[in-house]
C-alpha cells in the first residue's frame, strides 16, 4: 500500500465524476429553452428517469443533499401537484417516452405517504412509457418505514431497494445525529426480502467522527449478516463552508487521510473476503448481481446516483435540483424549492445552469468515465471511436501520467492506461489529469448526491 506521503501528494478528494463536467462546471449560460430544444431532438431511445423528494424529517448532520427538514405531509403534496406539471412540460416534448429504469432519490423518498408515492408514480405512467423489464429503484430510511409501506412497493414497480446505514455505532450516530439501530435496519430488510424485492443495496460511510478499524469493523459484521446484494462505501467529505449542517460536526473528531484509508483498506479487504466483487471507486456487489457483471464485461456506467448498468441512455431529472442529461447536454433545475414551483406553474422548465458538451468534453467524458467504472482506458479504441490520435490529443497530460506510473498508480502504454489494484483509491486522482476545467475557478452549486 501506498505510504501517507505517497496519498498526500495526490488529491484523495477530487470530484466523484458523477458527470463531466462535474454540476460546477454548469454556468446560467444554459438556459431551460436550450433544455427545451435538448429534450425536443434527442433521439427516441429507451431513458432513464429521476425524481428527486427533497424532504425529510430529521437532520443528519454530515448531509451534502439538497433537503427540506419538515414534519409537514402537505408540502409533500404540493410538490407532487409541481412535479405533474413538470412532467407534462416534458412530455409535451417527448409524448410517451420509453422509459428503462426509474430511481427516487431524496432527501426521503419515503417521506411520501404509500398513497403519495401511489399518486406520484401513476402520474408518471400516464406520461411515460415504462417499460415492463424496467429497472425501478428507491432509496428508503429505515428509521421512518413499516412492513406494510415496504410490501405496497412490488404493485408499484419497485424491483430495487437502497438502504441509507452509514454506520450502527452509536457513539458515531450520535455525532452525526442520525439515531438508527441495527434492529430498523434488519427488520426493513426483512420486510423488503419478504415483499419479494430481490435487489437490496446499503449505504455505508467511512470518515465519520470517531470511526475507527475496531467500531467500522464491528459494522461491518453486523452488515455483513444482513447479506445485501449491493454496498456503497461513501467517503466522508468534510465542507462545512459549503453545507451547513456540517458546522456541527467537531472538526477533531474526523479520521485523519491515513485513517480514513485504512478503514477503506480495512473494509474493502473484508468485504472482498465476504465474497463481494470490488467495483469502480467505492462499490460491491454479489457475483452475478448485474453491476458486477457490466463490471466484468466493461459495460459498466456512471450516473448521478453512482454506479449504473444502463448505457447510453438519456436521463431526465425531475424535481428540485435534478439534473438532466440529455443530447449531450446537462441541465440542474433550481435548487430551491419555491423557485422551482413557481417557474414550472409558470409554464417554464426550471432550468437554472447547464452545459451543453463541446467534443472536446465527450471525449474527456468517455476517458473519465471508463477511468471511474472500469479503470482502463483504451487508447486505439477511443481514438477509432472519435477519429483522433489519442497520443496527440492528450500528449499535455503525458508528464502527469508519467508521475502517476512511476508511483505505481497506473501503468501506461500507446495501447492502453490501467489503474492498478492499489491504484484504486486514487481513481478520482487519475480521472482528474483529463479533467480541462481542473485550473478553473468552480462555481457553487447544489449537488443532490449523498455524499459530497
Ligand atoms: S442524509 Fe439523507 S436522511 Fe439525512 S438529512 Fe440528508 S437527505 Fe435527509
């Protein structure tokens, strides 16, 4: 492994590449009548879908969401009266548009009542077309779930289920305010196993307060009992000048760098000894489940919740802050909640920024994203794919790369760049040497993501 010189010299926390370029690179330069046109010509082709419920009812101190903290069940049906509309600007663009894989994401999306959530999703059938062997997932806090909401969920269309857990030590739960025992958890993955819902993935966080090899560990065992098909082990990312509730997080309490990697290591290696498949940045899944097969046959995807196993299909974000990409384009909504709802009453798309990809961005896209989900780039056929000499296109970045190989991060030839094993906890170092906006003054914006 590598020595903590070694990790300091690289940056262990550059962007997780959800998109590229990354949502602070989006300027107002993008306005919702070029979404409109981007919706309007893209190609007929299976989508994907996102909708995003900002609320939720507690707050959870090292959050990097965009949320609402309220008790009320009538903002919740406001919002969704906003999002028919939304969805109907979108279908007057494209009427029935087949839809692939659906995911809710929050804030909470079981901050819906059963009979809001029914509303929401009958709402979006009537203007999409969603296919029968679609993908359709929601993400669930267990804290505030019963059997009954969980076995509502199959006749809805839910095949996939994500479980928020971060951490069941409660010396750490406390620091973070997010009080969540093992036993809710347990008991919701059973109510999800007993509904019939077959894909069940967790959440967890290292770099909380406190954590240590000896507390994570101890989570890690009590995860591992519950058996699920999926784990995300999020990096911590500690910008309390950018997210607020962070302020409450006492700054000596966090992991050091060498720390934290270790309880990556740590977990990593357990999670691999548990017979998980290790995937991407910070993913694991079963053999067999479908994210560690496009790992293994390099179709392997990266969206804004992550991981994906769907290509080249267009996503359309709904809801406060959600992001679209369409047509080689990206396009946020507003982030706040009463600007989002009065532009989409107003009969506009609540766009706010956005960035239409230059060829330049697509084929830096391509690089970063095979980078992120597979960790290799082919040189021949990236540049057969978009008729450059990728040598040439990318000779400036040649003396970076060479740092990065003689560290034994990479290695790197004309034909291919491969991150080594022990290369994988700098693949965000790696994607960054192709990242062009890297010297560019960021601008702020709110991501929806669930760690920063
Ligand atoms: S971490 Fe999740 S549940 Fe907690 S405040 Fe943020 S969005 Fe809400």
């Amino acid at each position: 492994m590598f020595s903590a010189e070694v990790l300091k010299q690289f940056d262990l926390n550059g962007p997780r590449y959800t998109s590229y370029p990354t949502a602070d690179r989006f300027t107002v330069g993008f306005t919702d009548g070029d979404y409109a046109t981007a919706l309007r010509t893209m190609a007929r082709k299976p989508a994907s879908l996102y909708v995003h419920v900002p609320f939720c009812r507690s707050l959870c101190y090292y959050c990097a969401c965009n949320k609402i903290i309220s008790k009320s069940s009538t903002i919740a049906d406001e919002y969704l009266t906003s999002l028919a509309r939304e969805m109907d600007l979108v279908a007057a663009a494209q009427p029935a548009l087949p839809i692939v894989q659906v995911a809710f994401g929050g804030g909470t999306p079981n901050y819906l009542t059963i009979e809001q959530l029914t509303r929401l999703v009958r709402d979006l059938e009537a203007r999409f077309d969603f296919l029968p062997e679609r993908e359709q997932g929601v993400e669930l806090d267990p804290r505030f779930l019963d059997a009954e909401y969980v076995a509502a969920l199959p006749a809805l269309g839910f095949n996939r289920v994500s479980y928020g857990v971060q951490d069941f030590d409660e010396r750490v739960q406390k620091l973070i305010h997010r009080f969540q025992s093992f036993e809710q958890t347990a008991q919701a993955v059973q109510a999800t196993r007993a509904a019939g819902i077959g894909s069940i993935s967790f959440d967890l966080v290292y770099g909380l307060p406190i954590q240590s090899r000896e507390s994570f560990a101890a989570t890690l065992e009590r995860v591992l009992s519950l058996e699920p098909d999926r784990l995300a082990l999020f990096n911590y990312a500690h910008i309390p000048e950018r997210f607020k509730a962070q302020r409450r997080i006492p700054t000596d309490t966090l992991p050091s760098i060498a720390q934290r990697t270790e309880l990556f290591l740590y977990a990593s290696e357990r999670l691999v000894d548990a017979g998980y498949q290790a995937i991407g940045l910070d993913h694991f899944a079963k053999p067999g489940d479908p994210l560690a097969v496009a790992h293994g046959n390099a179709t392997l995807r990266r969206n804004f919740q992550g991981y994906s196993t769907h290509h080249s299909t267009d996503l359309i974000g709904l809801g406060v802050s959600a992001i679209s990409n369409v047509n080689a384009t990206f396009a946020q909504n507003s982030p706040v909640l009463e600007a989002w709802s009065e532009r989409i009453a107003g009969g506009r798309l609540a766009t706010v920024r956005g960035v239409a990809l230059s060829r330049d961005d697509q084929i830096r896209a391509r690089v970063i994203e095979e980078i992120m989900c597979v960790g290799c780039v082919d040189w021949r056929r990236l540049g057969a794919d978009y008729g450059i000499d990728a040598a040439a296109y990318f000779a400036p970045e040649q003396a970076e790369l060479e740092r990065f190989a003689a560290t034994g991060i990479i290695s790197h030839d004309a034909e291919r760049l491969v991150v080594t094993p022990q290369g994988r906890l700098l693949l965000r170092a790696v994607a960054m040497v192709f990242d062009a906006y890297k010297n560019v003054k960021r601008e702020q914006a709110v991501t929806y993501s669930r760690i920063a």
